[in-house]
C-alpha cells in the first residue's frame, strides 16, 4: 500500500468515529396518559405544552409526545400505561384523576412519572411527602375532590331554602369514595339530608338522573371524576332536563350551560406539569420535586342558567364570583 492510501484509509477511520458520535441522540419521548378523552383534554394539553415550552421543549422539535387516553374506561389505564413503559418512553405525564397516576406507579418504579390528582398523593402510595415525593413520581395535586365540603357549602348558599340535595360519584374511583365520605361528614355540620347517586360509567349515569326525575331533590352536587368531564355535556342536558340547581368541579361546565362551579386553576397545574416533565427531561430527579398545589380558586356563576331556573343569585353570593356570565 502506497503511503498516501495509507493515510487517506487512516484519516477516515479516524473521522468516521467522530461523525458516528456527531449524530443528533434519539429525540427524547414523553408519554401522556389520561383517563378522559382527546376531544376535551385540548386546553389541558396546550397549557401543558406551553409549560415544556417555558424550559425549552417544543413537540415535534425537541421533544415526541405519545398520547393515550382511556375515554374514561378505568379498565383500559393498565394496558395504556403498560405500552408506554414498554416503548419506553423517558417521562410518564398522567392527567384526569388518580387512577392515570396509580396505573402508572403500578407500571412501573423507574421511569419518572409526572402527574395532575385531584387526591392526596401520600395517601395514596405515590409519594413520601409533599415536599420530598422520595420515588420516581411527583407532580400537581388541584384538591379538587377535597373542595366537595365547599361546593356543598356553595350550593346551599344559593339555595338556602332548599330541604334535599343529592350528589352524584363514581364508586370506583379512590377520588370518588373519597368524595362520599366528605360530602356525608359536611351534609351531617350542616343538618343536610342528602342522597348520595353513583355512577361508574355513561349508563350509570342515566340511571342516576332517572332517580333524580322520580325523587327530585332541591339541589345536586356533581362530584369531581374524569368519566363526568368525557360525558360533560351529556350531564348538563340532563341536569337542565331535570330542572335542578346543581355546582360542578370546573368552570368549563359552567361555561357551556352549567350553573356554577368552584374550581382551581386547572390550566395553571397543566402547565407546572409541562416545567416539571421539562425538567425531569434536563436531569431533574421526581424525588426532590415537591408536589404542587393550587393557590388560586374561582368560583363562576351562570345567570342566563339561573333566570332559567327562576333563581335569585344571593348578593353576597354574587360579589363572591371571579367570573359572572351573562
């Protein structure tokens, strides 16, 4: 071999190694679980995408998002949760209530998870503590099921002369049961009798508002569950057919026909997740992330729903409202 093929050869064995190491590495791959569905999960997933954006994650470009969602279909979250570790992805996101975030922690102790609950994350197993989760799992917690005592209490401001209410959960759900429980307590302070309906799926739903046609109470409390938000509009229906006063969890029921609703901001939790599953991308271990909690709540009042009704918005209810729709 001539001295200069010799060289030529050894300069390319030199070059291909460092090329090979110049390659872009596999774009990073979050995985999203939810248990409700694509068709009202799109103002979640923009806040949560705006949160990846603000530590310098944009999807397509920096970072793959695979979605899941379970249509509010318990049964299906395992499966869901099981494909994505299996893929693997590098950060588990769940959203739509506790049951995501169980499936996931069950599926599996090493890849993070970052998740939005409306429960207590300790109690449930997912974390050591609020302030130092101490596993692999860490995110926001809205409280939401905790504020079924205030929406009780809200409702019964608004109608004070009222004998009966009724609330409505899904029993299958930790959220749910927790829900009932709650409730029972608030409705015993307050010298309430209430009827407490369940619904674990879209016909349980209907059967429940078939009592609620024969029975009808003065009041309903629609509990805090991802299987009413994918049956959202369905619920409001029913609710207007049966001509009942009723709160909800979150001010998007409220906007679409609802009467009132009290709520954290929802949106604001998307996007912390979105930093937080950003910074798990850069490095940041679930462990030493603290778990978030909402710090600003509103309460939203429908007055087109409450002419309807023939209610009368108490003053002090009223001047209470961060948002009033006309």
């Amino acid at each position: 071999m001539e001295r200069r093929e010799f060289i030529m050869l050894a300069g390319a064995a030199v070059a291909w190694p460092l090329a090979a190491s110049a390659q872009p590495s596999p774009m990073p791959v979050i995985g999203f679980l939810s248990t409700r569905s694509a068709k009202d999960t799109g103002k979640l997933v923009s806040a949560f995408a705006k949160g990846l954006e603000e530590v310098g994650f944009s999807e397509g470009k920096s970072v793959s998002i695979d979605y899941r969602f379970a249509d509010g279909r318990l049964d299906r979250l395992s499966e869901l949760a099981a494909a994505l570790v299996r893929r693997p992805v590098t950060v588990l996101v769940t959203s739509g209530g506790t049951t995501s975030a169980v499936a996931a922690k069950a599926a599996t102790s090493s890849i993070p998870v970052v998740f939005v609950i409306g429960g207590d994350p300790v109690a449930l197993g997912l974390a050591a503590s609020l302030s130092h989760p101490g596993g692999n799992a860490t995110g926001f917690t809205i409280i939401s099921g905790d504020l079924a005592p205030k929406r009780l209490g809200l409702l019964r401001e608004l109608v004070p002369n009222a004998k009966r209410f009724a609330t409505l959960t899904n029993p299958n759900t930790p959220d749910g049961r927790g829900q009932s429980a709650d409730v029972h307590a608030a409705a015993k302070a307050l010298g309430l009798e209430i009827r407490f309906l369940e619904a674990g799926d879209e016909p349980g739903i209907e059967k429940a508002f078939a009592i609620i046609a024969k029975e009808k109470p003065d009041a309903l409390l629609v509990g805090s569950d991802p299987l009413f938000d994918v049956h959202r509009d369905k619920l409001i229906a029913l609710v207007a057919a049966a001509a009942i006063p009723a709160i909800y969890q979150f001010r998007d029921y409220t906007t679409a026909g609802g009467l009132m609703s009290y709520d954290p901001d929802i949106l604001d939790a998307y996007r912390q997740i979105g930093v937080y599953a950003g910074k798990v991308l850069k490095g940041a271990s679930p462990a030493d992330l603290p778990i978030q909690q909402p710090t600003k709540f509103h309460l939203v009042i429908n007055l087109k729903t409450a002419s309807s009704l023939g209610l009368e918005i108490p003053a002090n209810l009223l001047a209470r409202a961060d948002e009033v729709i006309e």
